[in-house]
C-alpha cells in the first residue's frame, strides 16, 4: 500500500489541469535525481514545450506530504487521442546544467566550497540553492585543474578527493544541493 494517496504535478507558468498518469525514478546519496512523469490533460496545450520550466511532484497523504521539484529536461507528447493529450517529462536537478557545460580552468589556493560556488555563480543558479554543512577543515591544494571535463565531473570529482558526498533536499519551489 502506497504512504501517499495524491500524486499532483506543477509545471511553472502552465495553468492547463495536467493529471499524473504514472510516474518512477530514482534517487541517492551522490547521484542527481530523475523523475519521468506521464501526464494527461482534456483539451489542453497541443505541443506543449515545458524543457528548462521548474516542475514539482507532489505526493500527499496520511503521513504528510513530500515534493521532488526539478528541472524538465526532456519531453515526449504523444498526439492527440479521443480528446486527451499525453507528455512525458523527465525532471533533474538543476546541476543538469553543469553536466553540459565543458571547460579548461586553474584555481589557485581555492577551497572546495569556493570553486563549487564560482561555478554555481557562472552558471547563474540561485546562490541559495547551494549549500554546505561540513565540519573541520577540508585541504586546500595549491592547484586545482579542470581539463576537458563537465563542470558536474569535475565538481564531483573534487568532492570523492575531499571525501564528500552531496545530496539534494526538495520544496514545493526549490531544491537545494547539500554538500556534506
């Protein structure tokens, strides 16, 4: 029996009544989250393009509610069939971002917390969505080099040598990455 009785989903800026179908994904300590959502809606949006829109999953029930907000980063909607439209979504984190953007960098006498914040700042994701909660003092290597990699591998990669781990924590209009 499942804990939750509803299961709602919210797309930014989308005011049509989307009605969840099904939904599965997959979340953990140090993996970025993925939920695909089909939803189904009479006479709404015919091609609807929600890719880069916040969208929120919500399960509500007897022991509370709980919220998986994400990014869309795919879609797929099936044509038109007896009046219903059908989509499906993927939504990620917002480090999706991260994962698409390569470069070839120094840091030089950088901690861990202000390279992730630099790279969080030059992707222009809110401040307020990255978080620490670390204790004691972490090194801070004369050099650090990024070289050919996604600002995301490179980002988790720093955190496996600092002995880190991240995960993300889920509201209603936000997710913020915890690195502890």
């Amino acid at each position: 029996m499942s804990r939750y009785a509803q299961v709602s989903c919210r797309i930014a800026h989308v005011r049509d009544a989307w009605q969840v179908e099904h939904w599965q994904g997959r979340e953990g300590l140090d993996t970025p989250f993925s939920f695909q959502i089909t939803l189904v809606c009479r006479g709404g949006e015919d091609d609807p393009d929600w890719i880069d829109r916040e969208a929120c999953l919500t399960f509500s029930g007897p022991l509370g509610t709980r919220h998986v907000h994400g990014l869309i980063v795919r879609q797929v909607t099936q044509a038109e069939d007896r009046g219903l439209c059908t989509t499906t979504l993927e939504i990620a984190p917002c480090t999706d971002i991260l994962a698409h953007r390569t470069g070839r960098r120094v840091f030089e006498k950088a901690s861990v917390q202000d390279i992730l914040r630099t790279l969080w700042r030059e992707a222009g994701l809110p401040p307020g969505d990255l978080h620490f909660d670390l204790r004691g003092t972490l090194f801070r290597p004369a050099m650090t080099v990024q070289f050919d990699e996604s600002e995301w591998d490179f980002i988790t990669r720093l955190l496996a040598e600092q002995g880190l781990h991240y995960h993300f924590e889920h509201e209603a209009h936000r997710h913020v990455l915890v690195i502890s």
